[in-house]
C-alpha cells in the first residue's frame, strides 16, 4: 500500500474571539500519516487551535492543508478530509436517533452507501444497542463513543481529537487507544488534551507533542516531557507521577 503525504500547518495563526486574543502567531507542521498530542492546561487554546485548523472559527494567518490554503476548500471537501470530535459530545447533537445521527455526515458529504464503515464502527465502539435512541438520552460515555462514531464514520484523512479520553471507562479507553494507535499508521491523528497519562499510554506511537501555555505554543517535544515534573508544573500540566505518588 502506498502512504498518501497528509499535511497541515499553521503560519502565525492568530484566533481573536469576542476581541480577546485566544491564539498568538501559532506556527505548526503535522506530518502524516502519524499521531500527534497538544496538551496545555485547562484555558491554554486546546479547543480553539483544533477548531481553526478545521475551518470552524474564524482566524487570522495561514492554514495550509496539503499544500493549499485552507480558505480555497469548500466547505463539504474540507468534511471529506478533516473530521473534528467535539470535546462535550452533547453539542454536536441534533438529530432524533442515535443512527441518524452518524449517518448524517455520510448523507452530508454524498456517500450514503458508506456502510462498510458504518458497520465497523458502531461494532468498535458497540453503539449498536443504542441505534433507536436519542442520542441526548444517552450515559457521557456512551455519548462520546457516538460521537466519535459520528464523525469519523466519514473516514477523513486528518482526524481531530479533542479530549476524547474524557468519560470513557476502561474498556472504552482500551478500545480508543488500539483504535488511535491502528489509525495513526494511515491518517493524521491529532489529539488535544491535558491528560498526560493518555499520552504516556501512546508514547512509542506519538510522533510530536506541543505544548500550549496562554494562547502560544511553548514548545515542540517526544515523549521525555510527560515525565519532566518541573516544566510540566510551570505550565500546569498533572505530571504522569502525580497520579502514583
Ligand atoms: N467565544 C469566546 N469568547 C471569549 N473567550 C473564549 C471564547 N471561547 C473560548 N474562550 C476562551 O479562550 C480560552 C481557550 O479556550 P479553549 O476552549 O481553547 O481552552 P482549552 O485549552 O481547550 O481548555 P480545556 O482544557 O478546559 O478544554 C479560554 O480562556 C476560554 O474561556
Ligand atoms: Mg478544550
């Protein structure tokens, strides 16, 4: 099989929201097919940054997407190659059942017949009892299997991640992990959490980790820093060992 290059870069991307200044002169490359983490403390820019590189809000600078300007795709190409999971599933809801509600980005991009995915996925993640259901009567952890499903049932090249870790219980991190992991080998993974035992948990599968402090990314690291106590206590990230001690 033959890897397509996927990349995505910032160039001083700057995101204002309300006349406050959220992001400061952002300068990124992912590479992929790969996995990378941008971790930060609660209020650093995790959602926001995640958000402007799938053209959800508006921003000032650059975001170039396989070589071209991200302003140049259409809306419904741009859903084809980037899938962005919400953090608080319960926003992206909308729709009456469960199954409507992950069929409605196939019927969104033209690819309906998509059921081979389909399948795979609520089988992964066993939704399927749930398929009749309206997606707001559902658990938190329940919700967030949906809503990955939701959207990655498109089967994009770059995969958004945010938070995706929080609610699930031990099986469904198990299945998240193996399900990140598996897919990194031919996509773009992007992961934006706190959550530093998540990232130790990949650590022989992360390519980058950045690190987000106050709207600015103060550095690009492997996986050495989840363990780095003092650096990580300046920028309010729980060190892996916090959980152990
Ligand atoms: N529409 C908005 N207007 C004003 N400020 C906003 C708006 N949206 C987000 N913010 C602020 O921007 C900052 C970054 O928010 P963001 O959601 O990106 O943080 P985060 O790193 O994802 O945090 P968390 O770990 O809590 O999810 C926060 O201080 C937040 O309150
Ligand atoms: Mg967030």
């Amino acid at each position: 099989m033959v890897l397509q290059v996927i990349s995505l870069e910032t160039r001083n991307l700057t995101v204002k929201l309300n006349g406050n200044i959220i992001l400061r002169n952002i300068n990124l490359k992912f590479v992929g097919p790969g996995l990378y983490f941008v971790l930060g403390r609660n209020g650093s820019g995790k959602s926001t940054l995640l958000r402007a590189l799938a053209r959800l809000i508006p921003f000032e600078g650059e975001i170039i997407l396989n070589g071209v300007d991200i302003t140049k795709y259409r809306r419904r190409e741009l859903s084809r190659i980037i899938g962005y999971v919400w953090q608080n599933p319960f926003y992206g809801f909308f729709e009456s059942t469960v199954e409507r509600e992950i069929k409605f980005i196939l019927k969104n991009i033209g690819s309906e017949e998509n059921n081979t995915r389909f399948k795979e996925l609520i089988e992964y993640f066993e939704v399927g009892d749930f398929l009749r259901r309206s997606p707001f009567t559902l658990s938190g952890g329940e919700a967030k299997r949906v809503c990955i499903c939701s959207v990655l049932v498109a089967d994009q090249q770059i995969y958004l991640l945010d938070e995706p870790e929080g609610e699930l219980d031990y099986r469904g991190l198990e299945k998240l992990v193996n399900f990140i992991e598996s897919e990194s080998k031919r996509k773009l993974v992007i992961v934006a959490t706190h959550n530093t035992l998540l990232a130790h948990k990949m650590r022989r599968t992360i390519n980058k980790i950045f690190i987000v402090h106050n709207g600015i990314v103060v550095g690009e690291f492997g996986p050495e820093v989840l363990v780095n106590k003092e650096f990580l206590a300046e920028v309010g990230i729980v060190p892996v060992y916090w959980w152990l001690e």
